[in-house]
C-alpha cells in the first residue's frame, strides 16, 4: 500500500513539474533574441517576421542581407533606419547568416534560424 502510495504521489508531482518546465522552455524560446551589442534581432528563431533595432538610436542601418549556410545570398533589404521588421515568410526553414551594414560601413554577421 505504501509503495503505491508513493508511486501515484511521485507520478502527480513529476508529471506537474515537467508541464512547468515544458512551458518554462518555451516562454524561453519565445523570448530568445540575438544581441551581439551594436544590434538585437528577436525574436530568433523567427517564424515570419524579424525585428532588429540599432541599440544606439543615432546609429542606422542600412542594409541587411541573408545568405544561406552554403554562402548564396537569398534576400537583401535596404532599411536606412535605426529599427525595422522584416518579412522573412520567403525564406524556407533553416539556418541563415545575416550580414547587416551600419550606416558607418561596419559590417557584422549573426546567425538568424527562419522555423
């Protein structure tokens, strides 16, 4: 009786907790952005829409350009602004490497995953 007991009490709490942790990894994954600081990108991974904002307001962007993991160039916008949203519905799902221009000419590259 006493191990039943403890199995069906075990078996209530394990399961509660793993719905918290399921739920927990996704508000995490939902809330994932890509801050390399100089911009943000989120959320990533991205469904349809990225976001990217300049973390400094006087800095702009000027474009941004998706390459895939192979090195062809797949999308190019240009934004000459400090925050944007892109439509990425195009893409198809995988991993991209984003290369974004500042209005200075530095260039960085972050990965961007398109679900």
């Amino acid at each position: 009786m006493k191990k039943l007991l403890f199995f069906i009490i075990f078996t209530v709490v394990s399961a509660g907790f793993s719905g918290e942790m399921k739920a927990q990894t996704a508000r995490t994954i939902a809330n994932q952005r890509t801050d390399d600081g100089v911009l943000v990108a989120y959320p990533n991974p991205t469904k349809d829409v990225l976001l990217l904002k300049s973390k400094d307001a006087s800095v702009k962007i000027k474009t941004v350009t998706f390459f895939s993991i192979l090195g062809a160039q797949v999308a190019e916008y240009n934004i000459n602004s400090n925050n944007t949203e892109l439509r990425l519905d195009k893409l198809r799902p995988g991993k991209y490497l984003m290369r974004y221009t500042l209005d200075d000419n530095t260039q960085k590259i972050t990965q961007i995953i398109k679900q």
